[in-house]
C-alpha cells in the first residue's frame, strides 16, 4: 500500500476513536444531567442586595408547596457596619397580597461581627403564593427586598 493510503486509514481510524469517545461522554453527560434534574427539588434563584458597603445574599433552600418550613440562607458580609441585628425581628416574607409573615427561627451567626451566614425559616405561606419577597429592614441603614416568582 501506498504511505498516502496508510496515512489516510490511520487518520480516519483516530477521528473515528474521536467521535466514539465524545459522544459516549456527551450521552453520559446527558444522563447524569436529567437524573439530577429528577432527584433534586426546584432551585430557585440567589439574590444578591449590595448597598451602602453591606452585601447581603438570600438564597431560598426550601419554598416548595409539599415543605413544612420555608428555609433561606442568608449571608452577610461588610468591613464597616456591625451585622448586630436580630434576624426574627427585622425579616419578613410577603406574599401576593401584600400580607406580612415573621420567621420562625434564625439558626446561624449570632449577632455581631462583619460576616453573618444562617438560615431563616418561616411557615408555608397558604394558598401557595405566586410571587414572594423577602424584605429585612435596617442592615446598613437600608430596606432590602428580594423577590421570586413561584411556580408549583
């Protein structure tokens, strides 16, 4: 045979190991991507409120309609203000309507110091709700709102 013919063989033998080995870790991929999709709950959006030199990120672990406690993370972090805020006082869930609920419990950072992290847990909202904010009140000095919009 000729240098050309071999050289052609062994080129299309590489891409053809190529393709083989691509697509089997694309369907993998794919298959490990949709199992996830089916076992894990709904995720919903981090928001992130960045104001006055205090940046204070939520992010909903738990506002499903099957829960039995809403639960959101929250992180706070600043190098000026003092986080000595009480989280069940100055934190609220607001539904459609306009109508007001207090958390439950904060479990996490006690107050004080420039970073806080804890979850904030609340009863289930009925009716379930199709939109929801969360506002706290008086972190630097300001009103924080973070908003999602629900579907179940």
């Amino acid at each position: 045979m000729s240098r050309a013919i071999i050289i052609l063989i062994l080129a299309l033998a590489l891409f053809g190991i190529f393709l083989v080995v691509y697509n089997s870790e694309t369907v993998s991929n794919s298959i490990q991507d949709n199992s996830n999709t089916l076992d894990t709950p709904q995720k919903w959006e981090s928001k992130t409120d960045d104001q006055l030199a205090v940046t204070v990120t939520v992010s909903p672990l738990d506002i499903s309609l099957q829960s039995k406690e809403w639960k959101f993370n929250i992180v706070m972090s600043t190098h000026s203000v003092e986080l000595d805020q009480d989280m069940i006082k100055i934190a609220v869930l607001v539904d459609d309507s306009g109508k007001e609920y207090s958390p439950i419990r904060w479990e996490g950072a006690p107050a004080g110091g420039h970073h806080r992290e804890g979850i904030l847990f609340f009863a289930p909202i009925t009716p379930y709700p199709q939109h929801l904010t969360l506002s706290i009140k008086d972190i630097g000095g300001v009103q924080r709102s973070f908003s999602w919009i629900l579907t179940e």
